[in-house]
C-alpha cells in the first residue's frame, strides 16, 4: 500500500527558496500576538465562522437559506461580513498555473451537448477555472456548473443570488470589512497522497499571496490533509495552524485523521496552534475536549448541529472556543444573546424587555445538571 511521506522525513523544510519572496519568520499575528515556536495561541473570546461564507449551498434541501448566496464567492464574504461574524471560512486549491482559487470540490462538474463532465480543479489553468458559472464581463456566458451531491445525484447548481468564481488574492482585495478574519482551510483530495514536494509548491503558492495581501486582517491555517497543517506551520510563524479531523465520525487510511487523540498528538508534535473537530465528536468524547484544552490548544467545531443554538451553547460551556456555520445571522443572533457579555455600562441600560428576552434565550444549567448532559449526548449520539 502506498504511505504518504511524513514532514519529519523530509530534510530542509525550515528553508524557503530565496524566490518566494516572503517574509516567513516574522511572528506578527492580527495585533501582536506571537504564535512563533512555544507561543500558545488564545482566541480572546468565543467565535462564530462563517461557513464558505454565509453558509454552504445544498442544492437538495428545502430550506431556501442553504441556497440563497453561491458559497465561496465575494458576494458571500461581504454579505456575512455584515452580520458578528468574526471569520470567515474558505477552501483554497491552487490550478495547474499556481494560483490559489476559492473552491470546496475536487471536480468541477458541467454539461456540454447534453453530455456532464468534470475537471479536477487543480489541473485547470486559471483561465479555465474560471470560464465556469456566472462571468463578470457583461454578455459572457459561462459554461453551466453542475454539482454532485454526497449520495450520488447531479444536479444543477442554482443558487437565489449567483455570483463568479474568485481567486484568494481577489478575497483579500473585495472583501470590505479588513476586520474580519479569514479561516483558510488548504483544500487537498483525501483519495490521493501526495508527494511532499507537491505539497511544499502548493502551500508556497498560498501562503505568498497571503503575506502580500493579508495586512493586519486576522489569518488562521486549516487542512485535514495532516502532512499540510504540519508543513506551513514550518513554512511560516505568523498564523496559527489548526488540524481539521472528523474526530473519529468517519475512518480513513492515515490513522493520524481518525480521532481527537490522534489529532492531539498531531498538534503537541507539530506545534500547531489548534484542532477544528466535527461537533459530534466533541459530543461523543466530551473528555477529549477537557484534554484539548489542558495541552494549551484551541478548540473550534465544525457540522450540522452548529446551526442550533443549543448545541453551540453547549459547546461554549465545554470550553469550545468558536463554532463555523451555515446559518450565520440567526448563530451570530444567539451567541449574542446568550454567550457574548454586555458592555460595559450596558447592562445596567438594558429594558426590562430586553432583560427578559435575555433571560428567555439563555439556557440555565446546573453543574450537575452540565455533568448528566455530557454523558447523555454521547450515549442518543451512538443511537
């Protein structure tokens, strides 16, 4: 069986070719905090992403607001940005001509005379990338975009408001609000393992563009790809690196993406910065989290169950520190309401109104009762 070739295996990585051009060593995070070597990064508060923006699209549902904006796109960031996000999460895969593009799936999927076919993204050249889907110049028609979805179907990918593929660069160009964070997560196929020299050209294409264009916008690194997370912490000190995992909800071939432990030691190994689990693998192992925080790493959740406002909560009260979702505004309503303090001076100003809607939209949990709830949701989760 092929096995994929460790970062610790491969010589010279803390060196970056004299042509990248990049400032790597610097460790300048959004505001001064330093997240070099033996830094322990801290989230100052709790955190809602926005999930490819303003949320993923799922062409097979029927709720309207899973198909209102076309996910990973600039009319996406901007329209979440009005909402108390604090990041937002994208994918980036880089084409065969080395420019980092937005985009979730491994294939690009179209029709032409009635025939589908589909393109892996990454051996696209930029121009063809982005010929797909709606074109800014007016009177262009782009080739029509097709999505497959998780059980096998194909269908036509219309979205209520469309919009044009992007590139990372033109990300941190359009995106208005310069205080709002970007969660890159690097995007790789899971079928495939990758040669560490491909990896080391990809991840130096992405994290050039990112050192030209970030300014002082916050910045944080993900990737389920294990050898990646690894290499650009290597490749750079000035963003905070978190490992993607399933968190033991799915089995892969590297052992390193089957649960939270594997994905702790990971971290400690690798001095990474944090772990962004699937949130029913915190609610299966409520421990793991315990252990997370203990080894001074940050904990953020990702999965369908971040888009009720109970399970976030729950989360926040197990030490999680930030969830992505779908349904931003109504999260960013709850959180508000429920987690993120008052000002100060404002509760004082608060109406008696408002007090009760305060009190209404708050669980209130005893420590005995929190106890009982963490070791129920994991049992109703094996259900």
């Amino acid at each position: 069986a092929l096995k994929a070739v460790h970062v610790s295996d491969v010589p010279n990585l803390d060196q970056v070719p004299e042509n990248a051009s990049l400032a790597l060593y610097s460790t300048r995070f959004s505001k001064g905090v330093d997240v070099g070597r033996g830094a322990a990064f801290r989230i100052p508060k709790f955190v809602v992403i926005g999930h490819r923006g303003n949320g993923m699209n799922m062409l097979q549902s029927s709720d309207r607001r899973m198909k209102a904006i076309k996910e990973n796109s600039i009319l996406s960031f901007n329209t979440v940005s009005k909402f108390a996000v604090d990041f937002i999460e994208f994918d980036v895969q880089v084409t065969k001509d080395d420019c980092p593009v937005i985009f979730h799936d491994d294939f690009i999927l179209s029709e032409e005379n009635g025939s589908v076919f589909e393109k892996r993204v990454t051996e696209l050249c930029l121009s063809e990338f982005l010929c797909y889907g709606p074109q800014r110049e007016p009177g262009k028609v782009g080739k029509p975009l097709l999505r497959k979805t998780k059980d096998g179907r194909i269908m036509s990918w219309k979205v209520e408001t469309d919009d044009s593929f992007c590139t990372l660069e033109e990300a941190f160009q359009k995106v208005n609000n310069p205080s709002v964070g970007f969660n890159i997560e690097l995007k790789f196929d899971d079928c495939i393992v990758y040669e560490q020299q491909h990896l080391s050209h990809v991840l130096q294409a992405i994290v050039q563009v990112v050192f030209e264009h970030a300014k002082d916008r916050p910045i944080i690194f993900s990737s389920f790809q294990p050898d990646a997370a690894l290499l650009v912490k290597k490749l750079q000190n000035t963003y905070p690196v978190f490992f993607l995992t399933n968190g033991g909800t799915e089995i892969y071939y590297d052992v390193r993406r089957n649960s939270l432990e594997e994905a702790l030691k990971l971290c400690i190994e690798g001095g990474l910065q944090g772990i962004v689990s699937e949130v029913k693998g915190i609610f299966r192992n409520p421990e793991a989290a315990t252990k997370i925080k203990e080894s001074n790493l940050s904990l953020l959740t990702y999965g369908k169950l971040n888009n009720v406002p109970e399970a976030v909560y729950l989360q926040h009260l197990m030490g999680v520190e930030g969830v992505i979702v779908d349904l931003v505004q109504e999260i960013t309503e709850a959180v508000t309401n429920m987690i993120k303090p008052p000002k100060e001076g404002e509760g004082e100003r608060l109406l008696e109104r408002e007090e009760k809607i305060q009190i209404e939209t708050k669980p209130q949990f005893s420590q005995r009762e929190l106890s009982f709830l963490l070791k129920l949701i994991p049992e109703l989760l094996q259900l």
